[in-house]
C-alpha cells in the first residue's frame, strides 16, 4: 500500500509521499499499483512480476519507485501480471508477463522496463485483463490480443493473440476488379485533397470508408466533381463508392 508496510490498513489513509494535488491517476490491481503524477511520471508499488517497469527482479515494493524516467504519460493501466500506457503522443507501451502474448510483440517474451507496442501513433484507449489486452485507436477501432481461451478477446476463436488483431468489423468492402466506369480519382495516392471525376451524368451519392467499413464522408453528387478534404484523414487506404443508374462502383485510394 506503498506505507513502507506489510499491514493492511482498515480505514482511508493519506499515504507518505503523496501530497494533496500532485496525482491524476491511481490504478489498483490485486496485488501491485501504478500512479500518474501531474508531472506525467509513473510511479509503482507493490508485488513485481515485471509489470512494475522498474527493470529489477525485487520481488516486492513497499514504497513508491518511480517506473522509469520518462514524463509524457498520459494513461496507465495494471493487471498485476503486466501493464500497459499511453504516451502524449499515442504510442503504446507495456511491461510485465507475457506467457499469452498479452504485451502485444509478436512473441512469449516478458519485459522488465517499458517497451514500444508496435510503431503506431494513434492509440487512444487502453485496458489490461488479466493476461489479455484491449484497445481502441483514434478512429474508434477496437484491437485486442493475449490470452484467449474463453474468447475473451471476441475475435470468434479460443487462439491466443500475440500481436494485436482488429476486432469486429463492420462490414467488408470489395474493389471491383472491372475497369471504372463511372468516377475516376485523379490523383492516388492522395495528400490533403481528393479529388474525383465522374463520367457518366447519372451519379447519385458518394461515400468514403475505411478498411474497417467506417463511413468517414458522404456527399449527395450534383456535378460532374466532387473535392474531398483528406487533411485530417488517417494515412492508409480508403474505399470510395459511389451510387449510380448503373449501379454502385468502388474505387480504392491511398492517404499519404
């Protein structure tokens, strides 16, 4: 309970080195917890299996350590077995147990100091079970991994994860193999504007997804053009459909 004490306290306690006003976040779990100072530093107590990010093999803390010298901390999460954070930036970072792949690297190995999830800037939301983990990037798109002998991370199967899957999607979009015949995209890849032709006079609407079947815009078409702004689209690719007299059509484009 980081009182420099084995004893269980059984009333509200003020706690050493914890000054009024100095902590934003403050995360149980059954057997350790990790704090979020307002200075974006992560401090940690209690029993360490490498989910503490201390880099040490000490069984047990019984006061506040820092975990780390890093100081951009903008979420932390504990499950007692390993641990998971996001940066002001939107990487993702873990340490601890990975015996079910829970840390997300692709592999079995467990670490002791905080580590990179992958190379992605927009992670969001972030939630440690007890060897699985759960996230929702930026687009609102949920990823999970680890263990999953229950199905615990809704991907249809009991197949551990060790690396994050994307979980139910909405929908699946398919590019045409014919030729277009009704929009033609201009430019592709796109920078912060896309622009689109049509050929054919009886185009009725216009929709842009994601690879996970998200809308993200939709016009009613009333030219023989329509300008998308792509400034605050994510990188990657997208799927644009249009509706027409003939038909629907998609075309795939690329976001630089």
């Amino acid at each position: 309970m980081a009182t420099g004490s084995a004893a269980g306290l059984g009333t509200p306690t003020q706690l050493p080195q914890l000054p009024n006003g100095e902590w934003l976040q403050a995360i149980p779990s059954p057997s350790s917890s990790l704090f979020r100072k307002n200075d974006g530093s992560i401090w940690a107590v209690g029993q360490n299996v490498a989910n503490l990010g201390l880099g040490s093999t000490q069984a047990i803390y019984y006061t506040l350590t820092q975990s780390g010298s890093a100081t951009d901390w903008l979420s932390i999460e504990d499950s007692s077995r390993h641990s998971m954070a996001l940066k002001n930036n939107g990487t993702l970072w873990t340490c601890g147990g990975n015996s079910s792949g829970q840390l997300g690297f692709g592999n079995n190995t467990s670490v002791s100091v905080w580590t990179q999830v992958g190379t992605s800037t927009n992670w969001a939301k972030v939630k440690c079970g007890r060897e699985h983990t759960l996230a929702i990037d930026n687009q609102g798109t949920l990823w999970a991994w680890g263990r999953n002998n229950f199905g615990q991370l809704g991907d249809g199967t009991t197949t551990n994860r060790t690396t994050p899957i994307q979980i139910g999607q909405t929908c699946t979009l398919s590019v045409p193999s014919h030729d277009q015949k009704v929009m033609r995209l201009l430019l592709n890849p796109v920078g912060e504007l896309a622009q689109i032709s049509f050929v054919y006079d009886g185009v009725k609407k216009l929709t842009v997804y994601n690879t996970t079947g998200q809308l993200v815009f939709k016009t009613t078409v009333t030219e023989d053009f329509v300008s998308i702004n792509t400034a605050s689209f994510a990188k990657g690719v997208y799927l644009i459909q249009c509706e027409s007299e003939m038909g629907n059509e998609v075309l795939k484009m690329v976001k630089q």
